[in-house]
C-alpha cells in the first residue's frame, strides 16, 4: 500500500493526473478483497493490483477515460470461473471498483497523500473516507477526507459539513472494526455512499540500545510485525550492518534522545542500553510521553534503584506502574535469545489488547 501512495506522490510532483482503483464491494469470491488496490499513471504503469484476470484489464481500459475527464468511475463485475482461471477459486463473485482521479491541481491531495503516509512511515491510526457517487466529484477538488485517532484532519467533503463531523463521532467504532466499506449517509433525502479504510500500520519500536539482547530482538519483532528502529550512541554499535531487520538505525546520545524521534501513543519503547545510568536517563524522557508500551531490561533491584531516584525527582508511583520491568513475560529466560522471546511476546501480548 505504502507503494502505492509514494508513486501518487510522485506524480503529482510531476503535474500528472492518476486513477487509484479500489476494490469498494465485493459479494462472493473474487480475487482480490475489499481495499484492495492499484494505481495506474499517466504513462501505463501499474501499481498494486486488484486481481488480475478479466476485471483488472476492464480497470485498465477505463484508466484512460478517467484520467482524460477527471470523472470517477464506478465499474461492476459479476466473475465466472473462466474469469479468475489464474485463483483457486471455482466459481464466481460480484465486484465493484472505484476509479478515482488524483489530480495535481487539487492543492488539498499532497497534504492528504503525505498524511497516509505518515502513518505507514511512522505509525499509528487513521481512516480514509472517500465520496464514491461520481456526480459529487465537481472541479478539482475531490470529496476525500483522512482523520486521524489523534485528531489531524486533511483533506474535506465539500459541501458535506455534516458527514464530516458525523465521521469523526464515529471514528473510534470505524477504527476498532478494522474493515473497510461502504458507509451509506442520509443528505437531504438522499443517500450519499462514502467508503472508509482504516489504515492501522505496524507499530513503530524503538529499541534503545544496540548491545546482544537488541540484536536478537530485532529480528523476532520484524517477523512479527514491529517497524522497528535502533538507538545507540556508539558508531559500532548504531551499525545498520548489525541490524538488518530495521527499519532505522540511529547514532544519538541518550540524553534528550526521546525528543529527537517521533514518539506517539502508538509508540512501543523497549529500553536495554549499556548501563544503568543510561536506562534511568530514558526512562525519565519515555515517562514524559504517552508511548503505547515502555519496557526497562534489568533485575528488580536495579529497577528499585531507579525508581527510587525517579521518585526523588518527582515522579509519581501512577508513572512508574506503565513500566514493564523487568522486561518481558516470565518464562525462565537466561540467554540473549530467550530474553529477546520474552520481550517479543510481551510486545505482541500488549499490541493485542494486554
């Protein structure tokens, strides 16, 4: 998906219009699920997919019509075996793509590409809530909206104030659904069909600390989800080459380290630096956030030590009890590699739902 929103990005840098087709119903098997998507460009090129065969060719050839009026399209497909011949499946389904035109003379598209972007870069929550009647696409500036958990807004619904505001009421329910669809809303006696999309990313990880027990740790939670990124402030140990699983491997000093990185509330925090000192000296700055998850690695009496001295500097007991330390579940953990399942599988616990 990320993909797919950098080349949108890219071309309309360019001053080119695209068509992004997404999947908006879907009745029955069919190749590809609701959400899916491609983007097709002024050149030919396509990105992504929504299934091949008969109906991806279908979306092909319309392409160009849309790109040339700037005019959606809605096209519907009822799929034969013979259709999806390259699938398992045996029989066939209903299906209705979308083909929105992204026009670089909207000035409100680059802010609303960058906004989905972010959160697939660094984290987070958000819905897309795109108007799916064509004849409600007038001039240059497309019905398409992206709210965030956070309360960042980018892009509008023209003429459509109350759907705005009837979308952020429900964001949260939208959100915990995890799925898109259509979402049918009453305007002046009429029913107006909006499509939302969820966009949950991976959770961001910050690992702090490039010692044994990251370098083991790393891999785990890249298999199993975590976008993650590596601090230390040693040139040996803030070595990409060490860390081939991240995302991000970052040479800064622990002191003010947490307001240099995009900390949010979907932020998990793992804390294994070197020394004792230096995990005191992040966990100060992690409790003045509100990250998702913070973990310390040690035994209870280093972690005792610490938190007496946090105390002693004004930190409240309600602070210190988002702590996880030690880190990780209790399974008898003793080497780096069974420390680093033990953190994993608390990351994973946590990003459940605890």
């Amino acid at each position: 998906m990320k993909e797919i929103y950098d080349r949108a990005v890219e071309e309309s840098k360019k001053g080119n219009v695209s068509v992004l087709a997404t999947i908006i119903k879907q009745a029955g098997p069919s190749p590809r699920g609701i959400g899916a998507k491609c983007l097709l460009t002024k050149d030919g090129t396509l990105i992504g997919t929504v299934g091949g065969g008969r109906l991806e060719a279908e979306v092909l050839g319309k392409a160009p019509q849309v790109l040339q009026s700037g005019v959606p399209e809605v096209l519907s497909f009822h799929l034969k075996g013979t259709d999806v011949e390259d699938t398992d499946m045996l029989c066939g389904g209903d299906v209705e793509v979308f083909l929105a035109p992204l026009s670089p003379k909207d000035v409100s598209l680059p802010s609303f590409l960058d906004a989905v972007l972010k959160i697939h870069r660094r984290g987070g929550e958000g819905l897309i809530a795109t108007v799916v009647d064509p004849e409600t696409w007038q001039g240059e500036k497309a019905p398409l909206l992206f709210l965030t958990r956070e309360g960042g807004q980018t892009g509008s619904m023209p003429h459509y104030h109350d759907l705005e505001m009837e979308l952020k009421n429900n964001l949260e329910t939208l959100l915990k659904e995890r799925l898109p669809k259509i979402y049918t809303f009453s305007v002046s006696g009429t029913s107006l069909n909006v499509f939302v999309e969820p966009v949950i990313s991976n959770p961001v990880l910050f690992i702090f600390g490039g010692g044994h027990v990251s370098q083991q740790i790393v891999p785990l939670a890249a298999r199993v989800g975590f976008n993650v990124t590596v601090i230390d402030d040693r040139e040996e140990f803030a070595d990409p080459r060490l860390f081939p699983d991240a995302k991000e491997v970052v040479k800064l000093g622990f002191e003010d380290v947490v307001d240099n990185l995009p900390v949010n509330k979907s932020s998990f925090l793992v804390i294994v630096t070197r020394g004792h000192s230096f995990d005191k000296e992040v966990l100060a700055q992690a409790l003045r956030t509100n990250a998702r998850y913070v973990g310390m690695i040690g035994s209870r009496r280093k972690r005792d030590i610490i938190y007496q001295r946090l105390l002693e500097e004004g930190f409240t007991l309600e602070d210190l009890a988002r702590v996880h330390s030690p880190i990780g579940l209790s399974i008898g953990a003793e080497t780096p590699a069974e420390i680093a399942v033990s953190i994993v599988a608390e990351l994973i616990q946590e990003r459940a739902g605890g």
